[in-house]
C-alpha cells in the first residue's frame, strides 16, 4: 500500500525528534524542513506540519506558498501560544485544515492528521476522475480511446517518455503512430524539435544529405551548406516513419549513428555529436523483414528499445462511440454546424471492420457528414459500409446444386465481401476472415476472383 507522507516543519530539533518517531511508528513516510528555505529540497507530502514562527519565515504567512509547493497537500499549523482568536482565524482563511498549539497530545495531532488525509484522498481522487473525464472529452495528447488496451499504452508513453530508450512503434495504417510519437515527445519535456523523417517518401540518393546535411559545395546542386534532419532535432526527437522502407544501405549508416550519436556531413571532415531520441513506426513486420534479409537485424535490435503496439480499430470497437463523437464536432467545428447520427448509422459503422483505422472511420465520418443535412443516416455512409450491409445476408444459391457446391458459392461470396471491406487487400481480407494469407491467395485462384 501507498504510505502516506508527512513533513514537519519546526526549527526545534525535539519536536522534529519527537513527533517524526511517533508518525514514523504510524506508518507515515516522514520528512523534515528546518527552515522554509528547505522545503523545495522535499519533493510532493500530502500534509504538511509547520510551525507558526519559523528563523526565516512567518507559517501562516506562508501557507499559500507552501500550499502552491505541494499542490494535494493539507497543512496543519503548529503553535507555541495560546491559541489566540486572531492568528487562528488568519490561517484558516489562509488555507491551513487545521491549528495546533503546542504541547499537544498526540492522540489529538493524529486525530486530525486523519481527518486532513481525508480530505487529501478525496481530492487525489477528484484529480483521478478529473483526468479521466479529460480523456474521454480530448484524449491522450489527441488519442481518443478508453479500451484497457489503448490505457496501458498511455501509461506505457508517460513511462517511456521519461527514458532515453528508442522506442518502435508498430501498428496498422491509420492507427495512430504519429499520434503516440508525438505524445512521447510531448510529455518528454525535451526542449529540441520534434522531426518527422519518411524514409518512404525522400528519394533514396537524397535521403543520406536530408538525415545528415551537407556543405556547400558537396556535390552539384550544394550552393549552400545545409544541416541535416538528426543535426535539427538537436536535444529532441527524431521520428523515423515508415522505416521498414528504409534502404538496406541507409539502414547501416543510421546504425553507425545510433550507435556513437556523430554526424558528418556530406563533403565535411569534421564530426559533429547530437543528442536525439529516436522513434521509429512501421506497419510492417520489421521481424519478418529481417528473416528475409530485407531490414538489418543488428539495427532492428537498436531501434526496439520499447516497444509499443498499437491495436487496430476492429479490436477495440467499443471506442467507436467516443471517436465517432469525438470527430463529429470537431467536423462541426469546422463547417459551423452539429451534426448527429441516427441509431441505425452507428450501427452499421460499428459492424464495419475498418482496415485504414482511424483515419478511415475519420473519412468515412467527413463524407457522411458532408452527404447528411445534419442528421446521418444509413444512407449518407459510404458504398463500403452499405455493400457490407447488403452483403451481411447473402444470396441463397441456386437449389439443384450439390451441398458441396453451395457451400463454394457461399464461400466465394464470402472471400468477395472480405476483399471489398479490405480494399482488395490480401492480407487484410485474410486476417478479416481468421485465415492465413496462403489460403486465402489459393481461394482466390480456385474462385477465379477478379481483384
Ligand atoms: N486514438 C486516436 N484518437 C483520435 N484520432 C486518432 C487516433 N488515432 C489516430 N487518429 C487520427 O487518425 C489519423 C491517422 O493517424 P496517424 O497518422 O497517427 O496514424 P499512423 O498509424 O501514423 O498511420 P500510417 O501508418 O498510415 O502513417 C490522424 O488524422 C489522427 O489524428
Ligand atoms: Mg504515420
């Protein structure tokens, strides 16, 4: 269990001695401060005993900046003198739970460390709630979700972030990669840019003077010397899109960079070191890559430092609501207008599989919004989602067939649907269907199915 901490504090040596043993002896993880200088050495308390007249500070003038230094805490103020009406009143009014005038019983200091404890869950709580309802009106750092799955991977972000670990990221298209490298960026605190690279997108010859910039000079084109992307990123993050489309050559290049964080310019001598977090993203299987020798393993091996997999849409399905909510206003927002969905339309987007994701219920969300008068209904959904509703009963084949051939015609109407939904993706139809990419490409053949 959580132990819950209390700092004392008091000039006077034995008051420190003395009740530190006795919360010590309750179980209360306790810390001290001499001064009110020395509280910014003690990190987060939940309540806070301080002593009205402190070498260097008056305590209830300071409650307010105690307060503001420890936000969840609850402060009991420790007095010498009488209780007098006035100072009471002051340092209630200035925040503090409570007022304690020494000696007191200890019976009577734990009493109200208890109730004041109360207060401080309660308020713990109210924050835990407060974070919740905040993720479920904006997200994670823009990730929509709620499912236990999309949860672990926020708390598996805030962990990482704190490291310098490389961090790989795989996922489906449209599952929010770039999202989740940019929250690890965020709530790293680190001070350098964010830099996205596509290793999919820069042309091979020109993604070696993109990463790692050249002088003036370097080759015909070069009239002036330019940095490269991992010299901009400087104190920040790198963010390697796509590397499963990395070329094999570059792949080594990069590695010998992980590996001592120098660059070299093109057509320069001199060595320059960086500091930069990597994060990669791939929707392919950087494993299987390596088995056929298409991605290099030893760099694989440097850029899975963590790992964080992201599901697809069609496994967490009871997010769907808040997303479909969460795009419609922000749709809204934009053409300055609400929309709603009528009950039969979030049905059918809920049986839907999605194989672009996000981004292809954020799609589906813009055309149906654009296709409805504000209300959308079946019929403002794309040609995917109502072929998939038409397809869901399929046609009964002839009855002089053999059950053999029923059955075939049944399945070739099935295979057909799944390569629809899929966007006549193999893969994806066979993963729709639970079964392996062999068969489904021997099925295609035997059906004589046109893609
Ligand atoms: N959890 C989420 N909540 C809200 N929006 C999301 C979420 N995940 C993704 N999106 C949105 O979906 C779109 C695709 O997300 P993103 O570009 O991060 O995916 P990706 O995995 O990088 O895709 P690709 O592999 O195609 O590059 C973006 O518009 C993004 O804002
Ligand atoms: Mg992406």
């Amino acid at each position: 269990m959580n132990k819950n901490s209390i700092l004392i504090v008091d000039d006077e040596e034995s008051i420190r001695e003395v009740v530190g043993e006795y919360l010590s002896s309750l179980n209360y993880k306790v810390f001290f401060a001499e001064k009110l200088k020395d509280i910014k050495k003690i990190n987060n308390v939940d309540i806070v005993l301080l002593d009205a007249k402190l070498p260097d500070a008056n305590g209830i003038d300071s409650i307010k900046e105690v307060k503001d230094r420890f936000k969840q805490s609850e402060i009991i103020i420790i007095t010498a003198f009488e209780k007098d009406a006035k100072s009471a009143v002051k340092a209630l009014k200035n925040g503090a739970f409570d007022y304690l005038v020494k000696p007191f019983k200890f019976e009577e200091l734990s009493a109200i460390i208890e109730k004041a404890l109360d207060k401080v869950d309660l308020k713990k709580e109210n924050e835990r709630l407060k974070d919740k309802i905040e993720i479920i009106n904006s997200g994670f750092h823009g990730m929509i979700g709620l499912n236990s799955e999309m949860r672990s991977i926020y708390a598996k972000i805030e962990k990482v972030a704190q490291t310098n670990l490389s961090v790989l990221i795989e996922g489906e298209s449209g599952t929010g990669k770039e999202l989740c490298a940019n929250a690890i960026h965020t709530l790293s605190g680190k001070k350098g840019k964010f830099i996205t690279i596509n290793c999919a997108a820069i042309p091979n010859h020109l993604l070696e003077s993109e990463l790692f910039g050249y002088e003036k000079g370097a080759f015909s084109g070069a009239v002036n010397t330019k940095k490269g992307l991992f010299e901009e990123a400087d104190k920040g993050s790198v963010f390697l899109d796509e590397i499963g489309d990395m070329p094999l050559e570059l792949q080594s290049k990069l590695l010998r960079f992980l590996e001592n964080m120098e660059i070299k310019r093109l057509g320069d001598n001199v060595s320059r070191k960086v500091e930069v977090r990597i994060i990669s993203a791939t929707n392919k299987n950087l494993e299987q890559l390596v088995e056929k020798n298409l991605f290099r393993e030893d760099l694989y091996y440097r850029l899975n430092g963590f790992v964080i997999k992201l599901p697809a849409l069609r496994f967490r399905k009871e997010d769907i609501p808040i997303l479909v909510k969460h795009f419609l206003n922000k749709i809204g927002k934009e053409n300055n207008k609400r929309y709603t969905l009528k009950s039969e339309a979030l049905k059918a987007l809920l049986s839907y599989d999605y194989p672009g994701n996000i981004r292809e219920l954020k799609n589906i969300l813009q055309h149906s919004a654009l296709m409805s008068d504000g209300t959308i209904a079946c019929e403002n959904l794309p040609d995917v989602l109502q072929s998939q509703s038409s397809h869901k009963r399929y046609a009964k084949p002839a009855n002089n067939l053999s059950l053999g051939k029923k059955v075939e015609e049944y399945e070739k109407e099935i295979i057909v649907d799944a390569l629809k939904r899929a966007h006549n993706s193999k893969t994806k139809a066979a993963e729709i269907l639970g079964i392996t990419f062999r068969s489904i490409r021997y099925k295609i053949a035997k059906y004589k199915i046109e893609i």
